[in-house]
C-alpha cells in the first residue's frame, strides 16, 4: 500500500521513516521543507514531555522517543547529545513520572539553586539541536528511497485513493485541514545565544522567572521561552528578546558574555491532547492524523511514528 504524508517537520519526517522501514512506499507531501518548518525548526529543544502522568498514552510515546534519541546521541548522530537538565522549583513536590536513577536522577543540592528557586532535580535528557537534526532524518528518509515534494495540500481526502494512505502530520497546518477546533496556535519566542559553552540544560516553569530556559548545543545555547495561545504572528519582538536574555543570564550567569546569533519565533500546535487516530474515509484505507504535539513534539515523535504504522499495519491486513 501506498502512503502520502503530509508535513515534513518531526512528526511528518519520524512517522514517513518508519512507515518506509515497516515496508510501506511512504512519500512525504509538504509546503514547508523540514528546517523551514513553523514548529519543528524553532524549537530548543530537549526530552521533557510536559503535562502527562506515568500510565498516560503521551507517557509512553515519550519513553519509545527517549530511547530512540538516547540511542543517536550514543552513535553520534548529528545534533543530538545527552545532558543534565535541571528543573528549578519554588516548592519540593513529588518526584516527575520520568524520574530514573538510571538516568542519575536526584534532587538539587544548595549549590544547584539559583534565581531565588528553593527546590529542583536534575536527570540526564536528550538535547537535540533541531536544524542538523532534521537534515540528518531529511538525509535517512532520502536513504531509504523516500521523497518529499514541496506542496500546499487544500484537501487530505482528495488525496487518498482505494490503494493509498494518507498521514496528516501538518501541526498548526491541521487547524486549515480539519477545521479542528481544539487546535490552536502556541506562539514561542527564542533567542539563539553564541560564544559561550554552556555545561547543562536548566528549565523553569514557574515562580520568579515564570517560565524561561537554556538549552546548550555546543558553543551556542537556546534560550527561551514565551507561550501566547492563540496567537498567529511570527515576528520577533525586540522587548521579548531582551528579557528572554536577562532571564537567561540569572539562569546561566556565563550568558552574560554571549551575542546574539538568531531570534525566531514557531508556533507550537496547541491542543489539550495530541490527535492520533484513524478517520475513515468511504473506499479508501483512510487518514490516519498524528498532530497537535504542543510543547511535546520532539519527546513524543518516535513513539508516534511508532503508533502510526501499527494503524497503517492494521489497514493494510
Ligand atoms: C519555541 C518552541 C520551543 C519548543 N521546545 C520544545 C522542546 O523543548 N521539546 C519538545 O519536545 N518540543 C518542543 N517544541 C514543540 C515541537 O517543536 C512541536 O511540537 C513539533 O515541532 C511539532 O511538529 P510538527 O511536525 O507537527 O509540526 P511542524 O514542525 O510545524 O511541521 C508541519 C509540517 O506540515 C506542513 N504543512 C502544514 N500545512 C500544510 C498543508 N496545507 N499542505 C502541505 N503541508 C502542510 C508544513 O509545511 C510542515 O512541513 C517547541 C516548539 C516551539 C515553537
């Protein structure tokens, strides 16, 4: 059976290669090339799926996504490695359902604490450095013979046929496919720092600094971050970047020697839980959507890809 995905960002380029591993003619269909895309290009990004519990769906998405980026950042693969993240906290609370000694979790010490925050762990995580990452999973879904042709989809039941599939991983792109009207756009701010080598991730999410983090890759680092739900403009607001750098600095107080290399701005695909299902379509396999990742879509993606060939497994039977 044949099948066209729409959307190459990492939700679209995880799922396309392992639909053409799983045996599947799998080509991908999308109007942004992968490091051009609204979400997946922008992102800091590092393993850390907000908002779910230990038995949830997400949960298990994010353990299969680990394993698989553990697993690159072990054979160097471009733009992935693993480092410590540090999560400050106003108060104790419960241990995250991630929590794992194997990945040396423990709770911060004095000497960890900074920002006025009294509480924190720290565990090991995947870090990935989103634009050679995508070119290296651009580059492994062009080795197993797969293609990706720039185009603007209008309509994803025109394209499935009697004998092909179709995958719509468009993020945002879904609110215009499917007029879901859950899905709404997340927009967020980064500002991408140089010159200064930074040791480990920390994020914060709450308290003084509200919400903001450092994520390292090499001599440069990530910082962000900014979450408006609802709003559409991608351009980059100069009072923006100059707080996202003050609050990265009394995170990270190194920062405060670094320039500027880039600001972006991505819209996240908001939705209260991801969309991973089959939607029939009469005298076709049907369409299997896989968006709305949120924050979430780097640490849930190969867990996804997973589930999407199970579904198409099932359909081709
Ligand atoms: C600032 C920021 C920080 C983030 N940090 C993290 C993090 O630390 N960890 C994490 O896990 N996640 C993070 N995320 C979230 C993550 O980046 C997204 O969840 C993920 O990138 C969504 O991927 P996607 O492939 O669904 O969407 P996108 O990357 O937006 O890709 C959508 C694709 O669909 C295509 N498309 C859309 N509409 C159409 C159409 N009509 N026809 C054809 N093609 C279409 C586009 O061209 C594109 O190729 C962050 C996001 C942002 C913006």
């Amino acid at each position: 059976m044949s099948v066209t995905v729409v959307g190459a960002g990492v939700i679209g380029l995880t799922s396309a290669i392992r639909l053409r591993e799983a045996g599947f003619d799998a080509h991908i269909v999308a109007a942004e090339l992968p490091t051009e895309t609204v979400a997946s290009s922008v992102a800091g990004a590092v393993w850390y799926p907000r908002g779910s519990s230990a038995r949830s769906r997400q949960a298990g998405w994010g353990r299969v996504s680990l394993g698989v980026f553990a697993e690159a950042a072990e054979t160097g693969r471009p733009g992935v490695a693993i480092r410590d993240m540090i999560e400050l906290r106003q108060q104790a609370g419960p241990d995250p359902w991630w929590a794992n000694p194997d990945r040396g979790f423990r709770r911060c010490e004095p000497a960890d604490l900074r920002g006025g925050y009294q509480h924190g762990f720290i565990q090991a995580t995947a870090v990935i450095d989103v634009v050679p990452h995508l070119e290296y999973l651009t580059d492994q879904f062009d080795e197993t013979g797969g293609t990706i042709t720039v185009e603007r989809v209008t309509s994803l039941a025109d394209l499935a046929t009697p004998d092909r599939l179709v995958v719509n991983c468009t993020g945002i792109g879904a609110t215009e496919l499917t007029g879901d009207p859950e899905l709404v756009p997340i927009r967020g701010q980064v500002v991408r720092l140089g010159g200064v080598s930074i040791p480990r991730v920390t994020i914060v999410d709450e308290g003084p600094l509200a919400y903001g983090y450092v994520m390292p890759h090499g001599s440069e680092c990530v910082v962000g971050g900014t979450r408006t739900v609802g709003e559409w403009d991608r351009t980059p607001d100069d009072s923006v970047t100059e707080q996202l750098i003050e609050k990265a600095i009394i995170l990270e107080p190194a920062l405060a020697d670094a320039e500027i290399v880039a600001v972006k701005v991505g819209l996240r695909p908001g939705r209260d839980s991801v969309r991973l299902e089959l939607e029939a379509v009469a005298g076709t396999p049907g369409i299997i959507h896989n968006y709305g990742h949120g924050g979430n879509g780097w640490s849930l993606s190969w867990g996804c890809a997973a589930e999407v060939v199970g579904i198409a497994e099932t359909m081709s039977e």
